[in-house]
C-alpha cells in the first residue's frame, strides 16, 4: 500500500509542478480576497475573533479550489480506470490524494498567512507561530480528509464545480469554529493568549471521526 | 475446490448489465479457454466496450456470472486485477507528464521494475520520445505507449479494444508480437476489421442491442455472417 500511496502523490505533485493549476489559483484567490476585506471592512488591521474568522473562512473557500482540482486528472485522463486495474488496496488512493491535499494546503498557507499578516493583520503574529503552526496542521488534516471524500464524490457528478462546495462548506462548519476559536488568542491586540486546549481537541475529534467515516466508505465512492 | 488460478480465461453465463433503464448486455454465455482469442464483433452501442469493463472488473454484472482467470466477479476481482491487461479507447495516460514517467507510475502500481518499461518502449518503437509529455504525442504514439502501459504487468488476459487504431503499417508490425497470439495471453479482441478479428480469433462473439447473435468456434463463422451484425 505504500508503494502505491508514494506512487500517486509524487504523480499529483510533479503533475502540479507541470500545470499549476491548483496551488497558484488558491494562493491568487486567498490573497484577493484579504485585499476584498482590507476594503470592504474599512479598516486598516483587524485582531482577536474577526482576524481568525477572516483568515479561516479565507482558507476554506481557497481549499474548495484545490477540492474540485484533485481528482479532475483521475477522471479526464482515465487515472481511475488505471488505478483500479492495479492490484493495490483502493484506501491507497484516499490516502495518496488526502496527503496530496494537505500538501497543497500548506504550501498555500505559507504564502497565505504571512501575506493575511502583512495585508490584514493588527498584531504581530511571529511569537506565536508554533501554536499557529499547530491549528493549522490539525486543520489542514480535516480539510484534507474531508476534502478528498468530497472530492471524490463531486468528480462523479457533471456539475463538481456546484456540488463540492455545497457539500464540502457545511460539512467544514464545526472544524471553521474549532480554528476560529483556537486561532483567535493568538490575534489579540495585547498579544498571543495560549490556545484553548478544548478547540484543539475539538479539531482532533473531527480529524479521527471524519477520517475514519472515509476510511470506511471511499471505496464505495470507486465502485461503478 | 477452485482456486482463481484454475478455470478458464473467461467463463460467462447469461451475464447482463444496464445504464439504468438501457440494457447494456443481456444473456451473454460463453467460455474462452486460456490462451485462446475470443473476437467480438458488433456495431456502435452494442455492448461490446461494456462487455470489456465488466471482464476488466471495472463495472459490475447486474445479472448472471462472470468468471475471469477462474475469478468470479466482483466476488474475487482483487484476485485479478493485476493480472489483465486493459487497452480500450482511451489510452489511460496522463497528458502531462513525459511518457516515461507514466510507465514509471504504472510500474510502480503493479511492482514491476523500469526495466521492463524500457524493453517495452524499445519494442514499440518508441524509446526516443520517452521524455516528451504524452499530450505532444500524435494518437498513434500514444496508442503505442498506452500498449506498453497494458502490458507492462505481462498480464495472463489481454482485454484489446481495437488495439491496431491509428497505428501506421509499421508501428502495427512493431506491437504485434507483443499483443498478438505470440504474446501466450489469452485476448478478447474488439475489431471492426471483420477479416483480421475472425483470422485471430478462437472463439468469436457478435453482438447485437446488447445480446449475443453469434457464439461459435472461429472455423464456423462466415465472414458474411458477422457483417450481418452491422446491416
């Protein structure tokens, strides 16, 4: 299973090297939308509570992107069909493009983040980095494994553009409060509170219950 | 008792399957002894690429068996898949990555060294163009490459939906020993060339709505017989 997850993320990132088609137009579209804040809120710098919520719903509308772009190649190039000739479990794709995800989101908020500090952001963010740093793997590991579950649903359908976000942004509710409310002490004007150990264990609990919800129904997701 | 190494290369058995309400295959018995070449013949619609998805394990029967490599489907697909080589209308490459490195991924599937992709490519003609993306590759080349992608498993069932399309004279030479009776696998052959499919073929199948017109030994079918199904 192994040789078959390393097999497909190192397609998915050199296929990405390639064409560019799925970070560049995240990281584009994060960044808009900060500038769209900056103007729209008329204000110079945001903190606390409406800083995370900025950042988080920013983030998850740009992974929506990366979502719908995951498994377009496996569907328009037949990587399905020659995935399942293979004799390796199918998990291993839902493995494969779950880490291809969270790659794509990181690189994406190592862009992101830095520029929602430079273009929106109050306070300084660097002393808490570590704990920033944290909240958005436990994060990213959600989206990822929601994400591909998602994804892997929409690309069946002639109209994934509509149905992943329909599907994938009510689903991602709980983990945007858990951020939000994990991220929002680092923000604060009079400078980084610790992070509630509840918000983590709460985007630790959808990280095990959704990655285990997909571990027990992606291969139905391959069936015909 | 029966192992999925036992049995014929293909055994079916009043096997059906539909698109929701359109039958795709209805009633389809037949058996193919390993190592022989079944031919299927029919015009466009008549289930033929369907027929060649269920034997690949890639779409379910809705009615009926199918047994592939002694595997009954989808029962014990996993004991198959592996073990089939697919070459259908699409050439299953991605378009932007260098044909090498769609052989790598594919080999890597199946746990088969580069070594053989190599030898595959040289065989096929097409070891030079071995670093061009496949989406700079005219259909032929790809065509040539998506053989080399079937084959690189050497698999006991080669499943060739018209495996000769697009190619020149010379590339069809290059690929023959390779996906051609020489090769010891055992094939179901789609082909609309009636003379070459019944020439290679064992067994041949006609196709007509779904349902089989013609199951005979090679020898007892007439050319005019399979044409029949296209009037």
């Amino acid at each position: 299973m192994r040789r078959a997850i390393a097999a497909v993320v190192r397609k998915d990132v050199l296929v990405e090297l390639r064409t560019g088609e799925a970070v560049p137009a995240m990281l584009l579209f994060s960044i808009s939308t900060f500038v769209l804040f900056h103007f729209a809120l008329d204000r110079r710098s945001v903190d606390g509570d409406l800083a995370a919520g900025v950042l988080w719903v920013t983030l998850l509308f740009a992974a929506v992107l990366g979502i719908v772009r995951l498994f377009v190649a496996e569907r328009e190039q037949g990587g399905f069909d020659g995935f399942l000739l293979a004799p390796v479990d199918r998990t291993a794709l839902f493995v494969a493009k779950a880490t291809v995800l969270f790659a794509f989101l990181a690189a994406l908020e190592l862009v992101a983040v830095p520029a929602f500090a430079i273009l929106l952001l109050g306070p300084s963010p660097w002393d808490a980095v570590p704990e920033l740093v944290l909240v958005l793997a436990l994060a990213d590991v959600g989206i990822a494994v929601v994400g591909t579950l998602v994804g892997a649903l929409g690309i069946q359908t002639r109209t994934r553009e509509v149905i992943v976000p329909i599907l994938a942004l009510p689903l991602m509710i709980p983990l945007a409060i858990g951020a939000a409310r994990a991220t929002s002490p680092l923000f604060l004007e009079a400078g980084a509170a610790a992070v509630p150990g509840r918000w983590l264990l709460v985007l630790g609990l959808y990280d095990l219950v959704f990655g285990l919800l997909a571990f027990a129904v992606f291969d139905f997701l391959l069936e015909d | 008792m029966a192992t999925a190494t036992d049995g014929p290369a293909v055994a079916l058995r009043d096997l059906g399957r539909a698109y929701g309400e359109r039958v795709a295959l209805a009633g389809v018995t037949l058996e193919l002894p390993r190592g022989a070449t079944l031919a299927v013949f029919g015009a466009n619609g008549a289930g033929k690429t369907t027929l060649l998805r269920v034997l690949a394990t890639l779409l379910r029967p809705h009615a009926g068996t199918a047994a592939v490599l002694g595997a009954t489907l989808p029962r014990e697909a996993w004991a198959v898949r592996g073990r089939i080589g697919l070459l259908g209308h699409e050439p299953l490459l991605y378009r932007d990555l260098s044909v090498r490195e769609n052989l790598r991924f594919h080999a890597r599937l199946h746990g088969v060294g580069e070594g053989r992709a190599a030898a595959l490519l040289d065989a096929v003609g097409m070891a030079r163009r071995a670093d061009e993306p496949v989406r700079a590759l005219s259909r032929g080349m790809a065509q040539r490459v998506a053989i080399c992608r079937a084959l690189l498993h050497e698999p006991e069932l080669l499943l060739l939906d018209e495996p000769l399309a697009n190619l020149d004279p010379g590339a069809a030479g290059a690929v023959a020993p390779l996906i051609g009776r020489e090769s010891g696998a055992a094939r179901v052959l789609i082909s609309h060339d009636v003379e070459l499919g019944l020439a290679e073929a064992d067994v041949v199948l006609g196709l007509r709505g779904g349902r089989a017109e013609i199951v005979a030994p090679a020898g007892s079918v007439a050319v005019a017989d399979v044409r029949e199904l296209y009037r």
